[in-house]
C-alpha cells in the first residue's frame, strides 16, 4: 500500500506502456551534458530516440543478427537514412534495375540533385555489377527478392564484390523478412525493412528499419535525429505488437505461399507462375543456399522440409489488361485489391497499373511484367478457401 502512496507500482504491465511524452526531465546540467553526449544511457528529446523506438529497434536487431539498427518512420526513411549516411555529393552508388520504385526515384530523381551519381545495373548478374563499377563507387543497393517477379539476388556473391572493391552492399530485405533470410549473415553491410509490410503486417502502420555492422554506423544516429525521420512510439507500439506474432503469420503465409504456386503451376488458365520456391524457377540454386529454413521447423510441422521464399507469388494471366481487369474485380468480393504486400489477409496488386506504371511498356516487358501480370501477397487463411476464391474467379473469365 505504501508503494502505491509514494506513486511507485508493486508490479509491472505486461504489455509495454507507450511513452508519448516528447521531452525528458533533466535532473541537473551535469547529468543533462552527459545524455546528451551519450556518455549516460537515457532519452532527452524523443527525436533522439524513446522507449519505444528503442524496444523496437532491439526486437529488429535480433531477428537480423544485427550489431546495430534503428527503426525510422517509413521504409523509405530507412532508404534515405543510409544513403544520407553513407554516401556524398560526387560518389557513384549502383541500383539494381529491379528496386521498389520509390527507392529508384529516392536516388536517381532525389539524390542526383544533390550530386549524388547513379547507375543502374542488372544485379542478377554479378559480372555486369563488376563491369559497371567506378572508382568513385561507394554502393550497391539491391532487394533480396524483386517485386513483382520475384527475382533472387545472389548476396554472398554480390557482397564479396563490393568488398573487394572497397565498397558497401545494401539490402532492401521488404519481401523476404528476417525469418527468410538475414543479409547481414551473407556479408551486407546494411540492411532495410519496410515494417510497413511483413514485419508489422497488419495494414496499420508505416515505418522502416536500418541494421548495419558497426563498420558503417558512426553517422547513422545523428543523421537520424537531424533529417527528423525518428519513429513515432504509438506506431512503434503497434509493430511490437505485431512482430509478435511474425513467426506464426509467416509460417502460416509461407505455407499458404507454395500451396497456391503449385495449384496455379497446375491451372491451364495460367500462363505463368513466378515463385521462388519452384523448382524450374530462374534461381532456384540461389534460394536452395541463401533461405533458412530455421523459423520453419517444428517437430510437429508435417512441411519442415519446404524451403520458404517469401510469401508472394506472381502469375500472368493468358491475357492483358482486360482480362487483368475482370479477373480483379470478379475475385475482388475475396482477395482485395490493394497495392502493398504482407499483410495478414490475402492481397493482390496489378504491377502495370501500381508499383511499375512508371515504366514504358518496354522496360516492362524487358522485366518480364505484361499486363496480365498479378500479384498475390499469401495471407494466414486456410489454404483452400484462398485456392477458392482464386478458381472462382478464374473460372468466371470465361475461354
Ligand atoms: C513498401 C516498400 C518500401 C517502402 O516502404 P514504406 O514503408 O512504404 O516507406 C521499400 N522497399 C520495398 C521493397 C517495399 O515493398
């Protein structure tokens, strides 16, 4: 009773409370200097950090292995955080031609005012890398699994080439997540998630996370509280909540994720399926040496032995616009159309017409993307009701 009296609590909550407060009170000038020198572990002004970016921040580093890591207030703050960190007016970075779209405009349209040079290189094949590197070369950015096609980039390869040439790899790791694969495992000096998507997965939230290997983390802190890209704690609150039940919705997806592949493989109204976890996939060799199937394994998992690869699949349809079209709104009643990915529900986008409108026909047709192309982001349902609604919907187009 005495503890309640004097304001102090006999026990504590169980869920972590949410420290909205912006500021922090000082107890004397001394102790005020020494926080903000970071000779004394503690928050002063939430832009800096609080408890919940921190908590956050910790459960990220863990799930990457990761020495150092910060969360940010989107994935492309995350982006823009190690380009700010890293690299300098007059320096060359290197972007797989197969990136998020923002992330491409955040460097070539955004960055390049700044002095910042770009090319973009085919990193899928780690000779084209090589041939495109300058002197002045400080990055390579790629995206361990592509969007939309799904596309898996060689790391360790990719890592060591960097390396040797005195460079950085960094890894947008959105579509794979952490229980699939840790780019720093394979040599990356720097790795970002989109919380937004898997990570989160409850369509609720937008935030990112940076980790990196101490080598590279000097600036990183400061450029994060100086550019002001520090996450907000009620949103950090909600991705705890959520990556605490990563492992389940992840399993549950992964399983989902290969079970439609091969129902669609099967499925003559299909043209094409794009799934890394297909055997005749362009790199499967890839996926068979870089995917964990740690978070997989349970003794009680009748499916230990499947190797996950992310929970999206890509398939085109025998048809373009029109028939992508009619297809997405007769499964829509099921599977919304919603341009993002990871979520708990299953999803589906039209890259044509979202992520890669910004492309000419052309370029999306070198890429491999028609106008039939969809793509399923595998949600926590029973496989077959989502094998359900997919069939349904094939099955009203007709021909
Ligand atoms: C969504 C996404 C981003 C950007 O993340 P936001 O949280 O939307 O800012 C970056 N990279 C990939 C691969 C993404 O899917």
């Amino acid at each position: 009773m005495s503890t309640f009296a004097n304001g102090e609590d006999s026990t504590r909550p169980h869920s972590p409370p949410i420290w909205l407060s912006s500021v922090y009170q000082c107890a004397t000038p001394d102790q005020a200097n020494e926080l903000l020198a970071g000779t004394t572990a503690g928050y002063v002004y939430s832009r800096d950090g609080h408890p919940n970016s921190t908590r956050l921040a910790n459960l990220c580093n863990k799930l990457h292995a990761a020495p150092r890591g910060v969360v940010t207030n989107s994935g492309m703050s995350a982006l823009a955080l190690a380009l700010i960190s890293q690299c300098r007016a007059g320096e060359h970075v290197l972007l797989s031609d197969q990136l998020y779209g923002c992330t491409a405009k955040l460097y070539i349209n955004e960055a390049s005012r700044w002095g910042l040079l770009c090319t973009v290189v085919n990193s899928l094949d780690p000779a084209a890398v090589a041939a495109a590197w300058t002197p002045s070369t400080r990055l390579l950015l790629v995206e361990t699994i592509t969007n939309p096609l799904l596309r898996v980039n060689d790391l360790p390869v990719l890592a060591e080439l960097c390396h040797q040439r005195g460079g950085l790899l960094l890894v947008d790791n959105t579509l794979a997540g952490p229980l699939n694969c840790r780019p720093l495992d394979w040599g990356a000096d720097l790795v970002v998630e989109s919380l937004t998507k898997l990570m989160n997965g409850h369509s609720d939230v937008l935030l990112g996370y940076l980790g990196g290997t101490a080598a590279v983390w000097d600036r990183v802190p400061s450029a994060l509280s100086t550019w002001g890209w520090t996450a907000p704690p009620f949103e950090c609150w909600l991705a705890e909540r959520g990556l605490a039940t990563l492992r389940l919705r992840w399993q549950a997806a992964t399983r989902n994720a290969h079970a439609v592949a091969a129902a669609l493989e099967n499925d003559n109204r299909i043209a094409r399926v794009h799934f890394p976890g297909l055997g005749n996939h362009a790199d499967a060799a890839i996926v068979q040496k870089l995917f964990t199937r740690a978070g997989m394994a349970h003794p009680h998992d009748p499916t230990t032995s499947l190797i996950p690869t992310g929970t999206l699949v890509a398939f085109d349809l025998r048809g373009g616009w029109d028939l992508a079209s009619r297809f997405i709104t007769a499964v829509a009643g099921g599977i919304p159309f919603c341009p993002s990915l990871g979520e708990l529900q299953t999803t589906l986008s039209h890259p044509a017409s979202t992520s890669h409108r910004g492309l000419s026909p052309a370029e999306r047709a070198r890429l491999g993307i028609t106008d039939g192309t969809i793509r399923l982001s595998v949600g926590t349902e029973e496989p077959e009701w989502i094998l359900e609604q997919l069939r349904g919907a094939l099955g009203q187009l007709g021909g």
